[in-house]
C-alpha cells in the first residue's frame, strides 16, 4: 500500500465540509487550524489527520515527507478558466489602456473573435502544448483542480478540437481537470446575420457531437447583451440538461441580464462574474442551491466593478472564487491573487476566500464529496507554503509562497 506522511507542519489551515458539499453565508468563515500537524496519506486518500510528534511515530510508511515547519492548506480549485486557446491579445491590453472598452474592441474584430480566429488555425499538438505550460504553471501557484471551457472554435469541428485536447490533458496532467462545453460563447462571424441558425447549430449538431463523444460534463453559456439573450440562453442549457450536461452562466458581467436568476431557475450549479448582479438578484441566488462565484481577476483587469460579494455572503449565498484565466480579460494563473483581490475589493476575510478558493470551488464543479478540504476520507491535494500563517499567502501579495504540491498524495511540485 503506497503511503506518505506528511510531518513537522508548523500549521494547518482548511475548511471543513462535515458531510457538507460546501459552506455557505458567514460560515464560510470557519476554519479549523492546528498547529505542529501531520497528515497521513494511503492509496492518494488521506487516512489520518493529527499532531506531528504522534504521527511520525507511525509505522510502515512507504515514505516521508518533512514540512520544515511551513503552512498546510487544500489545493486551490479554479472552477472557471478558458485555459485552452492560440494566440494572445496583447494588442487589445494596449488598447484598452489607450482607452478603448471591452464593446468597443469586441466590435472592431477584436475579442473572442480574435481568439477564435487564431484557435481555428491552431492544430490539436499546438494547444495541447500551450496549455500543458499554462496549467503548469498555475499547478506551481498552488492550483491542483482546474475546471477549462471550449468556447473559442465557434464550430462543430474547432470545438470538439478544443475538448478533445482538454480531454488529452486530463488523462496526462496531475492536476484534475473538468470540462465544459461553452460553444455558445460568441457568435462566429459566419453567423453574424442569422443568430437563430447558431443557436441551432449548437443546440442540434454540436451539444449532441459532444455529449457522443462524453467530452465534456458540463455547458456554459454567456448570457449577456449583444451575445446571447436569456431567451437563447434558456433554449440552450434546455437543450443541455436533457442529454445530461450539468449547467453554468456567465451572468451579469457586462449588465444585470437577469442572467443569474435564471441560472437559479434552471437549477445551474453555478453563476459565475455577477459584477451587476443587483442586491436583490444575490438574494435570489442566496435562497438557492447555486453557487456563486466571482471572478475579480475580470474586474481588476477591465477595470470593472467588483462583484458584490459582501452581499451575497451576508445573505446567505454559497461563494467560490476562480481566476476566469483567459486571453482577454484575466491574464493570471494565480489563486492566492484572486484572494488578494476577494479582501481588498470585495470585503472578504482571509477565512472566507480560502474556504471560496477550496471547498466552494469544489462544491462549484460537484467534487466536494472528494476535494477541496484536508479531510479524513477526501483526496490528498495538499500545499506547503512557506509562511507561518495561511494570512500571508494574500497578504503578501504578486508572490508565489506555494513551495510544494501533493496530488493526490503524490509530491508533484
């Protein structure tokens, strides 16, 4: 039996789910620490949780693994990321920076479209590639479940591209991957004068090629003004739901679309931007089961509102928080600079975004029941980080404090 102990953690740092799949409102808040810790790991699954001088006294373990006194938290789980895609658009940053708005750079060529355009050319090798450096790198910021959407082909053969070498990259990459069909991202130029033929294009020929193909578990959508209409939107994630798809939004970002209201209709499990999500909609997404996640990264780099995220917990609501990596709008591989941003702009407590950043997220990817808490009977994704408290991981902030990884009980980094 493969086994490995952890020792010598000067603390340890994690939500608890307690047979729950997530924690929600102001119990985001609690977590349990323990200090001169170890953790005791066989077959990837953690087995024992308990002071180091009583642990390191176990016998018939394989290896061990001596902490030096650093900090234990879970791994990072980033519930919403577009990882997979050619290209980049540093062009669009400096025009942005001149001025220019997100429509307004979108309406000239620019944007999804842009990315699309050079996804399409891109060969299955290529993106592979780039997005084994991408994921990488965000495996050495700490993140060790990362869900990645499709949504840059924008046609039946270049979206099933772009799951297919997501699927590649699960099946070889430590980290645990999720995907999601997000086909319904933009509409393709091809189809800029006929909106409905897309939406059947989707709805018939491309959810169906997907769901075949078992490439994806669930499908996102952007619901928002000049993309797709809650209307569209609602025939979509229809469409999805009955082949078995679990569902996403993006909602809210850009306006309050009444998007997250119909996630919450529709049973999504999660919302995710929120930026103009009014004070009555976090209510709505408060009384639910759908969980909230923020993306700060969008915020900071378009210079956006922030979500409202005080609100949604102070009501009850379920967060998570996740990078939104993508080529246009949040350039980061970082989680521990999403729970910078969740104290600083979003009046959370370190408590909360580590609980956001962990469980939450899990919960946002229905894997709670196995990750994103140091836990007897979950899975061993564990980080050291070199600091004294888990506070200084956000505190001290455009750093990487993560100094190693275990997955699934394994020292990846």
């Amino acid at each position: 039996m493969a086994s490995l102990l952890l020792y010598n953690i000067g603390s340890l740092a994690t939500p608890r789910s307690e047979n729950a799949s997530r924690l929600s409102g102001l119990a985001m808040g609690n977590i349990h620490t323990e200090q001169n810790a170890a953790i005791f790991i066989e077959n990837g699954v953690i087995t024992r949780i308990g002071a180091s001088s009583e642990l390191e006294k176990e016998a018939n373990v394989a290896e061990r693994f001596d902490a030096k006194g650093m900090a234990a938290l879970p791994g990072f789980v980033d519930s919403h990321t577009h990882t997979v895609f050619g290209g980049n658009r540093a062009n669009e940053f400096a025009m942005r920076s001149s001025g220019k708005t997100y429509q307004e750079i979108a309406a000239a060529g620019g944007g999804i479209l842009s990315t699309m355009n050079a996804t399409r050319k891109a060969s299955h090798e290529e993106l592979f590639h780039i997005g084994k450096k991408r994921l990488d790198a965000m495996l050495r910021h700490g993140t060790t479940t990362v869900e990645i959407k499709s949504g840059y082909g924008l046609d039946t053969a270049s979206e099933l591209k772009i799951l297919e070498v997501i699927q590649e990259l699960a099946r070889t990459h430590p980290m645990t991957i999720i995907p999601t069909f997000l086909g319904a991202h933009a509409f393709p130029p091809e189809y800029k004068n006929d909106r409905e033929a897309y939406i059947e294009l989707v709805c018939k020929e491309m959810l169906p090629a997907v769901k075949e193909r078992n490439l994806a578990t669930f499908c996102d959508i952007f619901c928002e003004e000049n993309y797709f209409s809650p209307e569209q939107s609602e025939r979509v994630l229809n469409t999805a739901r009955e082949l078995g798809f679990k569902l996403k939004l993006h909602a809210d970002q850009l306006s309050d679309s009444g998007a997250s209201a119909l996630g919450v209709r529709l049973g999504a499990v999660s919302v995710d931007h929120l930026e103009c999500t009014t004070a009555s909609g976090a209510q709505v997404i408060a009384a639910s089961e759908t969980i909230a996640t923020a993306l700060p990264g969008a915020s900071l780099f378009l210079n956006h509102p922030y979500p409202p995220v005080r609100a949604l917990i102070d009501a009850g609501a379920t967060v998570a928080l996740a990078t939104d990596f993508n080529p246009g709008s949040s350039v980061t591989f970082s989680m521990p600079m999403m729970m910078t941003l969740a104290a600083t702009q979003m009046r959370m407590t370190p408590e909360e975004a580590l609980t956001a950043s962990t469980l939450n997220g899990a919960s946002a990817l229905s894997l709670a029941h196995e990750r994103g808490s140091i836990e007897v009977g979950k899975r061993a994704d564990v980080l050291l980080a070199d600091v004294s408290h888990f506070y200084e991981i956000s505190y001290h902030f455009a750093m990487n404090h993560i100094a190693h990884v275990i997955k699934d009980g394994k020292v990846v980094v």
